[in-house]
C-alpha cells in the first residue's frame, strides 16, 4: 500500500457568526489521501466543500475555528501543534492552497518575485535573493510560464496567466498536499484546459505528492482525479472511485447531483437532467435526522429522527443512508 | 517608464486645463452677477466720493489696468497679461500696497500653516483608522464616533474651542496673530519663537479636523483590504501577519491619497476660516480684509492664488500616486 | 417599502441621529408658538449679557407688598458675593503683614476672614514699600465692607415736583424681599444676549430654522442638478456624457469655496439674502451627487430589467422614472442628506468671510458666529454668544451624517462590521 499522504478523522470545524452562533460547517469528516493519487470533492455551493478545505490546511483564524478532528500529513499529526509553528513548518511546505478566487488572490502592489521572496524567505532563513529567483525561475519555466512574469505586478497579467501563477507560487516549497479549491471556474474554457493541465503536470513531475480538488464542475473531477467525495450540508454523504461515483452513485443525493450536471461522456447522453428540488437546511439549527431527508424523494418517517451514519461497502466504497445499497438500486429502477 | 509617462503628459494636461478653466471663472463669474460690483466701485469713485488723490490714482489705475468701460473680449486680454505679469494692481482697502505686495506677505502664512497641517493630519488620520480596523474591539469603539463627530464638526468651530481651551482658559498659547504684535518680523530667536508658539493652535486645529474625516475612510479602506481574497492566500502561504499588515495597509493607503487629492480643496476651505478666527496673517485673514473694504482687485487675486495652490496641490498629489501604485503604470500601459 | 423603513429604523446609528434631528425640528418648531418675540429685536443696551433672569430694579422697589424675611446667612451670602477673589486676596496680604501666620488665613472662610481684618485692620499702619494708591486701595475696601456690614437700609428718596428737592419716600431694609411673580416687569434670558444686545436663544431658535431652510434649499437644488446631469450622463451616455463628465472633473478639482466666495462677494452685500446664499451654496455644490448618480446610472443601464423596458418599447422618461430612479432612490437621499449638513457649514463658512445674507433681515447659524467672532466673545469669555451656536451646527450636521451612515449600512450591507 502507498504512503498515505493526507489523513484527516472525524474534522468538525465551526463559523462563529457576528452574533455568537455557530455554524458547523464541516462535521465529522473523515478521508484520507494516497502518494500520487488525486481526491475530487463535490457538492452544490454551500454544502462545506470550501469551508473543507480551509479546515484540512489546519491553520485557523476567525470567524472559522477548530472543534475536534485529527489532520495527519504525512505522518505527523498537526492538530495539536502550536498556531505559529503550523504557519512555518507546515504551511506551503507540507500542504498548499490554491484558492477559489485566484483573480484576485495576489497583493495587486506587489511583483510576483517580491511576494516570492516573502513566502519563500518565511520558510527558509538563509536564502538570498538570488537563489530565490533562480528557483522560481526554474519552477516557472518547468510549467511553462515565461519568466518575465516573475518581474511584473498581478495587474499586467491576464487571468489565466495569474491563475497559473498563483499556482505555481503555491507549489513553490514543494509541497505534499495540494488543496485547489475550484481552482478553474472564473476561467474561460481554453484557461481551464491549461490549468487542468498544469494540475496533472503537478503530479506527474511529482512537484507535489497528492492533490485535493474541489469543484462543482462534475466533468473535470472525472478526469482529474482517482476518487470523488460528495459532500452535503457539511458532511460526506458518499465516497467511492471517480468513475463509480460519476455513473454509479448510490446515495440519494449523490445520485441527484450527477443527474443535475450534463457530464460530455458516452454513456450519459441519454440520461435525463434533473434537478434536486428544496434547499439545504440552515447549519445554524441543523436536522436531527438526516440531513437530505427534507429534500428526499425516498425518505421514511424514521429517517427525520435519528442521524444516520456511515455505511462502509466492499472495497472501500462509503455512504450515508439508512438504506442498503440493494434496496436503493431498486428504487431508482422503479423510479 | 512608458505607462508612467503617459499618465504624467495626462495629468499636466488636465491640469493645465482645469487652471484654464479657474481662470476664465474667475475672470467672467463676477462680470456675470447682477449686482456687477466692478461697475458699482467705479461708478462709486466716479462720483467723487473722496477727493483724496489715492482715490483718483486708484481710479486711473484701474480703468487702465481692467479697462472696465472697454468691450469684454478687450477686458479679457487686458486682464490676462496683468495676471501674466504678476500685477493686480492697487489693493483698494489697503492703498498705496498693491495686490501683489500684499499677498506676497500673507500666501507663505498660509503655506506654511495649512500643508503641513494637512499632511500631518493624513498621517495621524491614517494611522488612527488603520490602527482602528486592524485592533477592532475597544480602541475602535472610541476612536469612530470621536472620529465622526470631529469629521462634522465645523472647522472653526475647532479653531473656537482650542481658542478658548489653550489660549483663554489655560493660556499656553496666544490667541491670535501670526507673531507676538510687539515683535518685527526678523530672523531674531525672540522672533522665531513667537511665530512657532503663534503657530500651535491654527496648526492643531487643522489637524484635528483632517484627521476625522481621514480615520474613517481609511478604516473602512482597511478593513475592505483585510477581507480581500489575497490576505487569506498570503496567510495560507504561511506568510506572518506583520507582514500581511503591511501588505494590507500600503493598499488601503492608496485610495487615501487619490481621496486626500479630492479633499484638499474643502480642507483648504475650512482651513482659510480657521485663519480668521485666529486672526493669522494668512490668505484667510486678506479675503476678510479685502471683503470688509469691498476690495475687488484684492478678492479676485486671492481667489485666483487659491485656486491655482488647490490645483498645484491636487497636481502633486496625482503626480506621486502615479509614482507610488504600480497600478496606475500597469492600466496606462495597455 | 414598509420592509426598507422598518429596517432602517433598526439601524442604531440612523436611530440616534434620527431622534437628535427630530429633537432640534421640534424645539425650533414649538419653541415660537410660546416666545413670539422678534428674534432680532434689541433688548439690552450693550454687549453680551449673561445668562440670566432679569428683574427690573424699579418694579422691585415699587413692588406692591415687600416681605421681611429673616435668614441668617443673607449678610454673610451678600458679603462673599461682594468680596471679589482680588480682594480677599488683599485682605490675606495685610494680614501677612499683620503678623498672622498664614496657616492660620483662609480666604475661602468669609466670615473667618473679615473677623480677622475687622480686628487687624489700621489706616494709620505704615507699611514699608506700600504705595499710595495701595493704602487708598484698602480704605475704600475698608469703607465699602463697613457699609455692607452696617444693618442699615437704603433710602428711596424722590424729587419733589414743586421744590425740587430730594424727599426721602421709603427705605428699603436688609431683610426687605419682593416675590419675583410678583414684580411687573422680568426677563428670562436663558442664554443672555449679543453682541447688540438680542435674546441669544430667541435668536438661536430662529437661527436654526433658516439655517436648516438653506440647507434643505441648497440640498435640494444640489441634489436636482447632480441627479439630472447624472442621469443624462449615465444613461445617454457618449457625447453627452463626456460632456457632462468634463464639466463635473473639472469642478471636482476648482475648489467650490472659491467660487462661492466669487459669487457671493459679487452679488454685493445689498443683495444677499438667505434665499441667494441657499441658492448660490446649490449651485457649486451638485458634483458629488451627479458623480455618485452617474456610477450607479452606468451599472444598471445593461441590467435585464431595464433592457427588457427598452425591447418594450418605453420612452426614456419613463424608463428613468420607473426602472432606474427607484434603484438609485436610496442613493439619492444620502447624497441629499450629506447636501443639507453641508449646506448649513457652507453658510456659516461664508458669514464668517463677512459674506454671508444681510443682517438685517434674519439670523442664521453663520451670522451669529461671525458677530460673536467679530465682538471677540470666545477671547472675553462670553461663551453663551458662541458656544450654542457652534452645538447646534455640530449637532445638526453629526446626526444628519449618523442618519446618513445608518442608511448606508443598511442599503450596502458590504460595508457592515
């Protein structure tokens, strides 16, 4: 078995709102990530995916905070450790972010090599200039980006130009994990393309070791990663490979979120688009019950009442349902 | 350098073309009133109010100088080569001085007294707002509604209050004039040290009222940058916060400047009215003079040297903040 | 709209400014329907009253029943009221002299102290150094305490109208006291008077009121011209709006105080009222308005809503009125709020350049200022001919800004926190 890069157990982090309520965001999630694999997670806006992946870089400020739950990278165990020695140690180096909003993700009065030098001088005392610049140059240039943008500002750069520049200045120290939080969806299709790239490139050039991508663009999870996690009101609800949980899905819900996206692969022309009717609940006053029991059309009177857990199949497969999977085939055949 | 070029050759443009456009205000604004006060002043020497000969020269001074029985258009070369000279000719109220005389003794008042009170405003101003956004809690609870309630606080009101706590109360500082009234202007340490003491009061008034208006637009400024999306990629970069800090405050400065740009005519405005109440030999204390003794000549020069200090000021400003944000290289360059 | 108003009102800051606003309204609205007095009618013969109620000595005397009352502190109270702080500092001084350790003094216990001089006290003493006027200093002080220590009264006396002579006609006792509801004629000047001697509050109340009518004036005009060009420059757009666009940059950057003063000095002094001013104040004032209207106008010309207006086949009036000024209302009001507060400063800022409205016709917050200025009050300590005034405008001004900031977080939550 491959080194695992990425272990997280049972994370629960909450927002405090402006009024002192707490908002749990990210509830008992569990998952866990191999050397060279790639871990896709879905769900509709709101559901906790990005929440999620502020939570797993282990580093927290307000209005999110940490409640419980283990983040183990690459064996070591960061939840305990002290706030300042997560910034040095871990951050950037061991695992990196790519955040949803690149645009406008870098200091717009700041040269690219100078805020390369910040971030990388933060991790490595005795680094001069010129070996920053050296690295990031070779870095740049691995990926395909022309060196002179290490000399300008964000603004002289057009979007998908920034978008690969930040990322290649979150890979910069290398790191273990990845965590792109929909890294593409501000782009235009041809930028999309070259980020997507660039991401597969990361793992293969083995400039990093694992990745973590959020999206809730169906068809690029399925190409880029080994498995897919859905997420629903700040829970997993199913976990399986990528392509199981694009044209299998068992959970209810998971089963409504594929048939809501057009996904451009053969065997799903034919499938029929709906969408999931209802909204999530409200995280500040969560069900007890299952939380897409209000939204479900297979739903039980029993299934508002207690919480459901998850169930482990075969070969690693996961769900949360009161139903067996057996039992859940055969509803969706019947309709 | 391209870009910056560009916006440079921009700025003088609009700069020299808004002095153009002061200049035409002040020249056709008063001939455009009903009540044309040119024509009531000469009609008023006309009939020989006084037999003085200063009247008489004053009179065929300006007859000759602004050719006021002449068309407009000639009014207006007439006009343009006067200022062009530097001559405004005799100040009515205070004759034999000329204009030029007597504004050249009052403009260093007031440009020594107002831009280093406004600049040191903005800094304090500045500083206090960051401060408020950056530590929030407690220091912000008291720093904004004292902000806000100096901010609308009329400026002379500030220059009455510190008048009447520091210099008729407590007596630490005079409460009027530019130097102690028994002193010659000279460069004696007695001297000297009248001036700065004099200087006290006008100066913190000044300051106290930038520094309302500017705390609140650079906390709002601040904590807007705070919760922009690069401070959090920066923090997950592992990135220190003191740095962060400084990253966030260089950019929530920026819009302050191109804003300090913009205000600079009202501060001069309120600034101009805290000079009378402290009777400063400034540019403030000549257009009351120059009003109190229906002085044209002396009114329109000094609105005119205002205008052309407000816009010389905004000019600089725009000139630096191109220097200062890449941003400005970067949009003219495309 | 119900939602908006309730909203608004849940906004603590819009709260506080609003109720300050509404507290100055009704004092200037309710407090002449009592005091019909004319606000510039001169009272008092000379400058600067204290504040006060004011019992007319005649009617005192003349008083139809006088009441004996006996109080044991009236002398002592009469006294300490007379000795100014200068002259128990005096008294303290010869008593220094006298020998009496200066523990032993303290100028503060009146009757302590006036034992002390009574028994040390000598004309005939010759202290080395002391000069002449000195000496006559403390006689006059040592009479003038006598008489007040003496029990007796003072006499009314009349001049007889066939002799013309002085006839004594009453004497008023120490202990003699008139009921003040009784006296015909008293004045309560709350806030004293002026400079020329006018009820500073009667006044100030009328005051307030023109002010506020030149700044809702000048607002309104303000606030019409930077809506209409605005509007004409954010939804036509092109040649108009470069135009348009032009003449606002341009008096964005001319300082719109030089222009009033050029303005108002040239009207002349004849001409300016109130209404002038207000209107003069309005028309340098709309560039804000029309640049804030222009940036809003320009984000929603493409919005569907308005586009879906144009494919129907509305004019453009009515495309204004229906589909942009209701998204911009809010906007607008600010803008106009933020107007009338500068409005009122912008007035007061010209009175005190001496170019403010007449006189003669009306007061106005400006005008007040700038005489109390020109009489010197703040340096004579005559704050009551100031310091109101100066409250008033601060206190308009900061709960119009309040209204306007609550508005503002409650129509742009972004800026919340």
């Amino acid at each position: 078995m491959a080194n695992v890069m990425l272990e997280v157990k049972e994370l629960t982090t909450k927002y405090i709102t402006r009024f002192g309520e707490d908002v749990y965001a990210v509830d008992h999630v569990s998952l866990k990530v191999e050397e060279g694999k790639a871990l896709g997670i879905a769900g509709e806006s709101g559901c906790g995916k990005s929440t999620l992946a502020l939570s797993l870089m282990g580093y927290y400020f307000a209005p999110l905070h940490y409640t419980s739950g283990e983040i183990i990278i690459d064996g070591r165990n960061i939840s305990g450790m002290n706030p300042d020695e997560v910034r040095k140690s871990i951050l950037g180096k061991e695992i990196a972010y790519i955040p949803q909003a690149a645009m406008n993700a870098l200091n717009p009065t700041r040269k690219i090599i100078h805020f390369i030098e910040d971030v990388i001088q933060e991790h490595e005392l005795y680094i001069t200039k010129k070996d920053i610049y050296d690295r990031a140059r070779k870095l740049f240039e691995t990926l395909g980006l022309p060196a002179e943008v290490l000399q300008k500002y964000p603004v002289e750069l057009s979007g998908g130009m920034k978008q690969r520049t930040v990322i290649a200045i979150s890979v910069l120290l290398l790191p273990k994990v990845l965590i792109a939080d929909e890294p593409s969806s501000a782009l235009d299709v041809t930028s999309q393309k070259m980020v997507i790239k660039m991401l597969r490139q990361l793992m293969e050039t083995g400039l990093i070791s694992s990745l973590i991508f959020i999206t809730h663009e169906l068809p690029l999870l399925y190409n880029v990663t080994d498995d897919i996690m859905v997420m629903y009101a700040g829970q997993i609800v199913e976990k399986a490979n990528s392509k199981e949980a694009v044209f299998d899905p068992i959970h209810p819900y998971a089963k409504g979120l594929m048939g809501s996206i057009i996904v451009p692969e053969k065997g799903l022309r034919d499938v029929k688009l709906t969408a999931i009717p209802g909204v999530p609940p409200n995280l500040k006053r969560p069900p007890a019950g299952c939380r897409f029991a209000e939204r479900c059309k297979y739903v039980q009177p029993e299934c508002k009442v207690h919480s459901v857990d998850l169930r482990e199949l075969e070969g690693g497969r996961t769900y949360r349902c009161i139903f067996s999977e057996e039992q859940l085939r055969k509803a969706y055949q019947n309709g | 350098m391209k870009g910056y070029r560009k916006y440079f050759l921009n700025k003088l443009a609009w700069f020299l073309v808004t002095l153009v456009c002061a200049f035409l205000l002040n020249f056709i604004l008063p001939r455009l009133m009903p009540g044309d006060p040119v024509a009531a002043i000469v009609a008023r020497m006309a009939q020989g109010m006084s037999n003085s000969s200063g009247v008489q020269a004053i009179y065929e001074q300006y007859t000759e100088l602004f050719g006021t029985n002449k068309p407009m258009l000639e009014q207006f070369f007439l006009y343009t080569r006067n200022v062009a000279r530097g001559d405004f000719g005799f100040s009515f109220s205070q004759y034999p001085r000329t204009v030029a005389d007597v504004l050249s003794a009052s403009i260093w008042w007031t440009v020594c007294l107002q831009f280093p009170a406004i600049i040191v405003g903005w800094l304090i101003g500045n500083s206090l707002g960051a401060l408020a956004a950056y530590l929030k809690g407690g220091f912000d609870k008291v720093i904004m509604p004292v902000s806000i309630f100096i901010s609308n606080f009329p400026p002379f009101g500030m220059a009455v209050l510190l008048m009447v706590i520091f210099g008729v109360n407590l007596k630490w500082f005079p409460t009027s004039g530019g130097y102690g009234f028994d002193l010659i202007p000279s460069f004696t340490w007695s001297f000297m040290w009248s001036v700065i003491v004099h200087y006290q009061l006008p100066f913190w008034s000044i300051v106290l009222i930038a520094i309302g208006g500017q705390a609140i637009g650079m906390r709002s400024m601040s904590i807007y940058e705070l919760n922009a999306d690069y401070v959090k990629y920066a923090r997950f970069l592992g990135i220190k916060d003191r740095k962060i800090v400084g990253y966030v405050f260089r950019n929530a400065m920026l819009p302050q400047i191109t804003g300090l740009a913009l205000s600079v005519g009202t501060m001069v405005g309120g600034a101009l009215v805290a000079e009378i109440i402290f009777s400063y030999p400034g540019l403030g204390s000549t257009i009351l003079t120059a009003v109190r003794g229906q002085d044209y000549p002396l009114v329109s020069a000094t609105t005119l040297i205002i205008t052309l200090m407000v816009l010389s000021a905004n000019f600089i400003i725009e000139i630096l903040y191109g220097i200062i944000d890449p941003r400005i290289k970067a949009a003219q360059a495309d | 709209m119900k939602h908006i108003i309730r909203q608004v009102f849940h906004s603590g800051k819009f709260v506080v400014g609003f109720c300050i606003f509404v507290t100055i309204l009704l004092v200037v609205i309710i407090y002449p329907l009592f005091i019909t007095d004319s606000p510039l009618a001169i009272l008092g013969q000379g400058t600067f009253f204290p504040p006060g109620i004011y019992v007319s000595t005649f009617d005192s005397i003349n008083s139809p029943t006088t009441y004996t009352l006996d109080l044991n502190d009236a002398a002592a109270v009469r006294i300490a009221n007379k000795l100014s702080s200068d002259d128990r500092l005096a008294i303290k001084d010869w008593l220094l002299v006298a020998g009496i350790p200066e523990d032993q003094i303290d100028i503060t216990d009146t009757k302590k102290l006036l034992d002390q001089w009574s028994s040390n006290y000598d004309p005939k003493k010759n202290i080395p150094g002391m000069t002449n006027a000195k000496r006559n200093y403390f006689v006059r002080l040592d009479n003038s305490l006598k008489g007040l220590l003496s029990a007796e009264g003072a006499i009314i006396a009349t001049k007889n109208p066939e002799t013309g002579i002085l006839e004594q006609t009453g004497i008023v006792n120490q202990s003699d006291y008139v009921n003040i509801n009784q006296v015909a004629s008293v004045r309560w000047l709350p806030l004293g008077t002026d400079n020329f001697g006018r009820d500073v509050l009667n006044e100030l109340v009328k005051a307030t009121v023109v002010s506020l009518q030149i700044g809702f004036v000048a607002g309104i005009i303000a606030t019409l011209i930077g809506l209409t060009l605005g509007l004409l420059a954010g939804y036509i757009g092109g040649i108009a709006d470069d135009v348009i666009m032009f003449i606002t940059n341009l008096f964005t950057v001319i300082p719109s105080f030089v222009l009033l003063i050029l303005i108002s000095f040239s009207i002349g002094q004849e001409q300016r009222g109130a209404f002038t001013i207000a209107v003069v104040i309005g028309f340098t004032s709309w560039v804000w308005t029309a640049r804030a209207v222009r940036s809003q106008v320009v984000s929603l010309r493409n919005r569907d809503h308005v586009n879906l207006s144009k494919l129907s086949g509305h004019s453009i009036v009515h495309i204004i009125l229906t589909d942009i000024l209701p998204y911009i209302a809010s906007y607008v009001i600010m803008a106009l709020i933020l107007q009338i507060s500068s409005g009122i400063l912008a007035e007061a800022g010209l009175s005190i350049l001496g170019l403010g409205p007449r006189t003669t016709d009306v007061p106005t917050l400006g005008l007040m200022m700038n005489w109390a200025m020109i009489y010197q009050a703040q340096i004579l300590g005559k704050w009551w001919a100031y310091f109101p005034v100066l409250l008033t405008i601060a206190l308009i001004t900061f709960s119009m800004n309040l209204m306007n900031t609550g508005l503002d977080q409650v129509f742009n939550p972004a800026l919340r926190d």
